[in-house]
C-alpha cells in the first residue's frame, strides 16, 4: 500500500515538473527562429520587482502584462538589429564593448564593489546589463551606419513642420484648475 502511494506522488511530482517546465520553456514569440519564453522575459523584469513591486500584485495584472509585451518588443527590435547587422557586416569591437561597459562602471560608481552592490540590490544580472549594453552599441552602430551622409537643412524641417503641425505636433487639451470646492455636509463647502 505505501509503494502504490510513492508511485502515486512520483507521478504527480513528476507531472508538476513538466508543467512548470513547459510554462518556463513555452515559446511566446519567434522572430527569426529565436524562440522568446516566459524565463527570458522574467530575467528583463527581475529588477521591477525591486524598483516597483506593486506591478507584481493580482490587481496589476493588466499593467505587468504590458510591461511583459515591452520586454518581447525590445527582444524582437534587437533580433531584427542583429540581422540587419550581420547582413550589412556591421558590429563593434570588443574594446568599445569594454570601453563602455567600464564607462558605466566609472562614471557613477566610485569602485567595483559599489557596482556590483548596486546590481545585486536592484536584482540586476551582469549578464543581462551587458546583453543590453550590446544591444545599445549594436544599435548604435546600424544607426550611424544607416544615417551616415544624411543631412536635412532646417528649412525642410520648418517645412517638415508647417505641413504637419495640425496633425503631428498638437499639444494636448489642458484644463486650469484655481480651486476646487469640496462638500463635507449639506450646506458646507471647503476651498483646496
């Protein structure tokens, strides 16, 4: 009797696993046949639950859901930067990477050890800052490479203006508040 009830949890636990590891591996979008899973996603978003762990909440799931949508748009606008890259012969060097990256480092932290304590309380992989980091310069790259020679005097950007004003360049409608009155009872008011 007890060997028939260890079979019995092996099976679930084994069928709990695959579950969860179907979940973690389940493809959410391809784009070139890269495959984006929850897990890569959920690296991206790893420092959100430090910096805004509100979004995380049951009543938020609508907003974790679009941020979830970005972290896929971003994968898919590097993929598609790749590509182009690697087709055009475009990269950087991997002195410009450590140039950077060293930057990053220098520019706001006073030594390696503030770094990294930064990173860690804000549940930032060094992985994936420097996957970022990549990404940036390789982006970089692709747009100075696709701009280089353009030139656009600023009498086609006036131009450029005037013709789209109407639709392109309006400001929003804004109210101006002076006060506002408040009842608390029947009969009374209170000026904010």
């Amino acid at each position: 009797m007890k060997r028939k009830g260890f079979l019995l949890f092996i099976i679930i636990l084994i069928s709990i696993l695959a579950i969860t590891l179907t979940a973690c591996t389940a493809s959410l979008a391809s784009i070139n046949g890269y495959k984006i899973n929850q897990a890569e996603i959920d690296k991206y978003l790893s420092s959100a639950k430090i910096q805004n762990p509100d979004l995380f909440k049951a009543e938020n799931k609508k907003d974790l859901l679009s941020a979830e949508a970005q972290v896929i748009d971003y994968i898919i606008l590097n993929k598609l930067i790749e590509k182009y890259a690697g087709e055009n012969k475009i990269s950087y060097t991997e002195k410009e990477f450590t140039d950077e990256y060293s930057k990053i480092q220098t520019t706001s932290f006073k030594t390696k050890e503030e770094f990294d304590k930064y990173l860690k309380d804000n549940a930032i992989s060094e992985d994936l800052l420097k996957t970022q980091l990549k990404n940036q310069l390789l982006a970089n790259k692709v747009y100075d490479k696709i701009t280089a020679g353009i030139a656009v005097a600023a009498a086609d950007v006036q131009k450029y203006y005037d013709d789209n004003k109407s639709t392109l360049f309006l400001e929003p409608a804004q109210i101006k508040i002076s006060h506002i009155l408040v009842q608390f009872g029947d009969q009374d008011t209170a000026k904010i």
